[in-house]
C-alpha cells in the first residue's frame, strides 16, 4: 500500500470523503471549514458526500461532486468543495471549464419544475489545491462574472468560484484560513496550532483510527490494485494486437487469410476479424482499432 490510513491528509480523497460521510463529525466538520474560509455562518445545511449527476442521456458527461453542501431554509445556498491534486498541464489548462460544468450541473439540478429563475440557488464551488492553478502565487483566486464593458458595473448571477492555493503568498487571506490550508495540505498535528484546527484534527484522528473506516480503505486498495492488474493485463494483449495487425496487413497485400493462417500459426477465424476491422476503419490509428478489438472481445489463446 502506498500510504497508511494515518498518513492520509485531508486533500487525499479518501480521507476527506471519510470525514465528510462519518456520523455525527461530517456536518460540524463542513460548518468549520465554511467559517474558516469564508466567514459564513449556517444553522441549518444538508451534506451529501460524493453527490453524482449523471448525463441527461447515455452519451452526455456526468460528474461526481467530492461534498456537495445546501444551505437549507430560504433561498439557500450551495458549495461545492473540492480537494484536486490533479496537477498535469492538460487539466490545469481544463480547470475553467470544470469548473464551469460543475456549475452547470447543479444550476441544472437546483431550480425545481415551474419555479422562475429568482429562486436559483446561489452556488459557490471551492477549488482546494497544493498546487498553483494558475501560476501567479496567489493564495486565493475569486471568479466572478462581469461586464467587460464596464467592469464595474452590478452583475451578480449568483456563481462564484474559489480556488485555494495551498502555498500561495500573494492576497489577503485570514491567518486562520491560511493555517487551514497548510494543516489540509499536512494534516499533523504540529499544523493544528488554532482552536478551531485542534478541533478539526480530533475529528480527523476519529476517522484515522476508525476500524471501519480502515477497513473500507483496504478494500478500495484492493479494488485500485485490481484494476491496475486488469490494465497491465489489457496493455499487454493490446501490444500483441498491434504487433499481429503490422504482420497480418503486411501479408494481405500477398496472401489470403487462409495462407497467412497455414504460414504464422494464427487463428484463420481472427486473421479475417482484424482485417475486418482494418478495412471497416481506414482512417483510424492502429491504437484507436486495436481498443475497438479489445472493446469486442479479447482474441481467443
């Protein structure tokens, strides 16, 4: 296993979504974090751990929330919170956009049949990340829309996006949210050093050393490791298609299945199948064809 249940911080998904999900500590920990970081005040919320939207068809992207939180009572709010080491240049380059489907996901799932458009929820997602999503060194990106014509012009359509840089040093930002951030990105108790982080962290060590809890994290580790195993597995029998696709099309332009079939050995049967494919999809990669076999069915040893 690459890292204990104790070792965990509060940015690894795991640990987070277990603190969210775990009774009696989830709400009061969500209340916390709110404070901390954006001085709000809730008397009533309602927390769902891992919330999924699912596609409005089979072929339509769905997302999965890590905490969605709803202001309950009134017009409501809604926060999304979102711990993200994701830091490749591909995603980073895509955050905006996430993020902007994020918001159109639950705009679309907030404003019920036949209410008008004054009841949309106001909706705040929080991007929490020990990396610099947009390398400017600031602690704190707020995201607003605006006119650009007149930027100072009142427009508030109710979204608002937060993304929290761990090791950031630029911006203004409440000492207690920048602990905060410090003890979520390491999450020990030598970073608990405020009232409010001392309380935090009992209820993290609750979770740590909860047997269920660790349980459940062997039983994902298992899972991962499953299907690592399944992915080396499938690597190397898509690598032997590749190989067999160069040598049957080399040989087509010369023989007929039948010969090709007596001279290497290979299935006559799969020989027409990947020609077949072949044919049917002249303009794709060999790697594109190869995952449609694979996709139909793992050739027969």
């Amino acid at each position: 296993m690459k890292r204990k249940l104790e070792q965990l911080n509060l940015l690894d998904d795991f640990l987070f979504g277990s603190v969210l999900s775990y009774p009696e500590i989830g709400e009061a920990f969500c209340r916390r974090i709110l404070k901390i970081l954006l001085n709000v005040d809730m008397d009533r919320l309602h927390v769902v751990p891992q919330k999924v939207y699912y596609g409005s068809d089979t072929d339509q992207h769905g997302t999965r929330l890590d905490v969605y939180i709803e202001e309950t009572g009134g017009a409501g709010t809604v926060y999304d919170v979102e711990p993200d080491k994701n830091d490749s240049i591909e995603l980073k380059r895509a955050l905006p956009r996430r993020v902007r489907f994020y918001h159109s996901k639950i705009d679309g799932g907030s404003l019920k049949a036949g209410n008008d458009y004054s009841k949309l929820k106001q909706v705040i997602v929080l991007m929490i990340m020990p990396y610099d999503p947009f390398d400017k060194n600031r602690i704190l990106y707020t995201i607003r829309r605006k006119c650009e014509e007149e930027p100072d012009m009142d427009y508030d359509d109710g979204a608002a996006t937060y993304f929290f840089y761990t090791k950031g040093k630029k911006g203004e930002l409440s000492e207690e949210a920048r602990k905060l951030l410090r003890y979520m990105e390491d999450s020990c108790e030598d970073n608990a050093d405020s009232a409010l982080l001392e309380d935090i962290h009992k209820m993290v060590e609750t979770v740590r050393y909860d047997k269920e809890v660790s349980l459940e994290y062997m039983k994902v580790y298992e899972r991962e490791r499953m299907i690592e195993s399944r992915g080396e597995a499938k690597g190397k029998i898509k690598g032997e298609i590749l190989g067999e696709m160069k040598f049957i099309r080399n040989m087509s332009k010369s023989m007929k299945p039948d010969k090709i079939s007596e001279s290497s050995g290979l299935d006559q049967e799969y020989i027409e199948k990947i020609l077949t494919y072949i044919w049917k999809y002249p303009e794709e990669t060999d790697e594109a064809v190869a995952d449609r076999i694979l996709a139909a069915g793992k050739k027969e040893e």
